[in-house]
C-alpha cells in the first residue's frame, strides 16, 4: 500500500473509476453467465466450469474492494458549476487487493484449463501442482516490488518474478501442444488452443504494466495507465478466458453425447 501522489486530474481520476467499474461488470456477468452454464456441460466439465465461476467471483470481490478504496481515497466536486477538482482525501489506496485476488485466482485459471482438456488423471494432477505453485510464486515474487518506490528493487523483484512466470508461459505455449492436437474434435482442438495463447498474451500485459513505474513514468498518469492496464488484462485473462473454458466445455460435451447416441 503505497501513498497517492497529489495533483490527479478529473481525466487520470474518471479513467479509473471507470476502468475498476468495468472489471466489476465484467466480473460479476461473467460470473453468472458461468454458474448457470453449469447444467448445459457433462459431468466431466462441470468442476472446471464451477472453477472458471469462483475465479471471476473473487476478482468480482475484490475489484469492489479495490473500487471502493479508490473512492474513498478522494474528493471529486464542482467548483462554482466549472471544471471537477480532485483531491486527496488521506485516506489510503489499498491495491494490495489486486495481488490477494491473483494469488488465489491465478493458479485456479491454469488449473481449469488443465481439467477442462481431460488430460490422464497422472498428468492432470502433476501439472495442476507444477503450474499452480510456480504462478502462486510468480505473484509472490512481485507483490515486494510493487510496492517500493525505488526503481532498482522493483527491477529486481521483477526479474525474479519472470523465472516462474517464463516457466508457465513455455508450459502453455509449447508443453501443451500435443495434448491440444489430442482432442476429440477440430472445434475443441481450436478452442483449447485459443485458451492458451490467449492466456499468454493476457499474462504477457501483466510484466509490461508493472514496469510502467520503473521506465520514467510517475504521478497520477503513471498510477492511472497501472490500474487501466491491471483491469484490462484482468478481464481477459478471467472473464473472456472464462468463456473459451465454457466454450470448449460446452463443444467436448456435445461431441461426446453424440457419441453415446450412435448406434453400435
């Protein structure tokens, strides 16, 4: 939890007011729009799609917190019906909101993923601990560099950061490979293969946001492309990805209920 700097502009302000709304909406939808596909996907797919749910209900839980916090940290009025003018209540902007929600929901992600594509129950299982505990590291190693002001350190935290994340990234993109080209249909294998590489083109946003900080960028227009860029990456991450999970889902089950309708 670190200090707001002073001088935001109603534009820096209102930017992210509305981008922490639209992760609640994006959360929250999605959330729904999952819990009720629950009946519509065989048995086989309903705890990865119960999972896809819990993950966008936390994010939904805490982007609430994180919106709320960002309220309270300011003042917004008219002045004389002229221009809005923001100003810094004191109280303090929590954001440590957003690595308690990435601890819990990063590891659940790429644990549906892995479910969700029915790997043998030997290699769901030591995948599901190899890629859960290196991402759970991975947000561990970053939270200390977020929030120090001093740019050598949050370089260090970053790069050792990137260790755990290189690790699941190259899992996703290549370690995955057969098992994508492995499922029961051209549609399925297309969907399971959109679900990692949209993984990791959202989890690549996630290192470039956080060097925002570190690359010349301060004040409220860096604070402002921080929680822009977090909320972004966010929702596709969770909720959009959320709906390639209920995709594949919803694709596996019909190929395999047509299957069980052929004749012998």
């Amino acid at each position: 939890m670190a200090p707001l700097p002073d001088g935001f502009s109603y534009a820096e302000w209102n930017a992210t007011y509305n981008g922490l709304s639209f992760g609640i909406a994006a959360m929250g939808s999605a959330t729904i729009f999952f819990w009720l596909q629950l009946p519509n996907v065989t048995k086989s797919y309903r705890t990865a799609l119960t999972i896809t749910g819990i993950v966008t209900l936390i994010a939904t839980y805490h982007y609430i917190c994180i919106f709320n916090s960002w309220s309270e940290a300011f003042t917004v009025a008219s002045k004389d019906g002229g221009d809005y003018e923001v100003k810094l209540t004191g109280s303090p902007f929590n954001d440590g909101y957003r690595y308690v929600d990435w601890l819990l929901t990063v590891p659940l992600l790429l644990i549906e993923l892995i479910l969700v594509m029915k790997l043998p129950q030997a290699e769901t299982v030591s995948l599901s601990w190899k890629l859960g505990l290196a991402s759970a590291l991975m947000v561990a190693l970053g939270y200390p560099g977020e929030i120090q002001e001093d740019l050598s350190v949050r370089w260090f935290w970053w790069c050792l950061s990137m260790i755990p994340f290189c690790y699941v990234v190259f899992t996703l993109a290549v370690g995955l490979a057969e098992a994508t080209s492995k499922q029961p249909s051209p549609a399925a294998a297309s969907l399971a293969s959109a679900a990692r590489y949209l993984t990791v083109f959202s989890w690549l946003t996630y290192p470039f946001v956080y060097m925002v900080k570190s690359v010349g960028l301060a004040g409220p227009a860096a604070t402002m492309y921080e929680q822009v860029g977090y909320s972004i990456a966010d929702v596709m991450a969770k909720a959009v990805f959320g709906v390639l999970i209920w995709a594949l889902a919803a694709e596996k089950s019909a190929v395999e209920e047509s299957g069980k309708l052929l004749p012998n």
